[in-house]
C-alpha cells in the first residue's frame, strides 16, 4: 500500500445531533445507490495547515471564534462545493454550506502553520473527483431535497484533521483523524 504525505487541516465540528442529521442525509443517498465517491466525516474544513496546531492555538482559536459568533446560531444552508485540496487528485468536497463568514483576522492565531482558508465553508458528506460535474449537481439536488427544515447550531469544536490518500492495489482511497477537540466557550 503506497500512502501520501499527510495533509492537515483546521476544522469546525458542529455538535453531535447537527452531524447525526447530516450523517442520516449522506447514507440515504449511499443507500439509495450513490457511488464513485468518498465519505468524509461530516465537519467543516476551515483552513489548510503545514503542520497541526497545538492545544494552546487551538483553545485561542476556539475563544475567538466564538467572540466572533457570540450567542448568535450557525446556520446551515444549501448543498454546495469546495475544492477540497488533497495530494494526488483535484477533488470537491461536497455537503451542506455553511452562513459563517469568519474574519481573517481570527484566523491569525495559526501564525505560519496556516497555509489557506477554505471557502466557501461546507460542513462535508462526499469527496468527488472535480470532473464529475454532472454526478454533482444530482447529488446537490437531493442533499437539498433531503434537508428540508432549518438547521442550525451553537455548539461546536475546532479541532486538527490529518488527511492521507493511499494507494492499494491500484485502489484509491482516503484516510484521516480527527484529533483533541476545543469546544467553543460557552456565551452568555
């Protein structure tokens, strides 16, 4: 098995019962016979990283983003796409947008460790090849078809994501680790 080098990113994880409706959304769609994509563990990529925050970085980090949202609920809009930037192949990452327009300014607790924000921000479901266009806007379709209430939530952690692609027997495919979570102070 050939691996890659190992990708970091910074990531917002909403709380559990936002990424159990997402999770319930992503294999319906699998279920109902989605195939030629890669599941991705239902958070929302910030930022690329050259190497992982430490705990300290991301306790800052965690305290002003939450001084940025305040009380204030993070909502989840439409099906939507970013390029998810990975070793090996150009591949959109597909989910649910996010209405979260972080300053710049916040994210400067990454010093040089960070490399660049991602936008627009989607909390992600799917990893597609980017020549899959039409396979895409399908799967937008029915993710927006299949979230039909508002979502949306207050609690959330930032955490370090590490991503490897691997190579088996010609086979492709996509590991990572979520590491300590540092859960957004609460706001009162």
């Amino acid at each position: 098995m050939k691996k890659s080098a190992k990708n970091s990113f910074l990531v917002l994880i909403p709380h559990r019962d936002v990424r159990g409706v997402v999770r319930k959304c992503s294999e319906r769609l699998v279920k109902d016979g989605l195939n030629g994509v890669y599941p991705f563990p239902w958070v929302l990529p910030l930022a690329t990283l050259s190497q992982p925050l430490n705990i300290e970085e991301l306790k800052c980090f965690a305290h002003s983003l939450r001084g940025f949202v305040g009380t204030a609920k993070i909502c989840v809009g439409q099906a939507a796409t970013t390029l998810f930037p990975t070793n090996k192949n150009k591949m959109e990452l597909l989910g649910w947008q996010v209405d979260l327009d972080i300053p710049t300014n916040i994210f400067e607790v990454g010093g040089k460790k960070l490399e660049s924000i991602l936008s627009p921000m989607v909390i992600g479901s799917f990893l597609f090849p980017s020549a899959c266009e039409q396979q895409i806007d399908a799967v937008k379709q029915k993710l927006n078809s299949s979230l039909r209430e508002g979502l949306s939530f207050r609690a959330a952690a930032v955490a370090n994501l590490s991503w490897r692609s691997f190579d088996a027997d010609g086979e492709i495919g996509y590991k990572w680790k979520i590491g300590k979570l540092c859960w957004l102070p609460a706001k009162k």
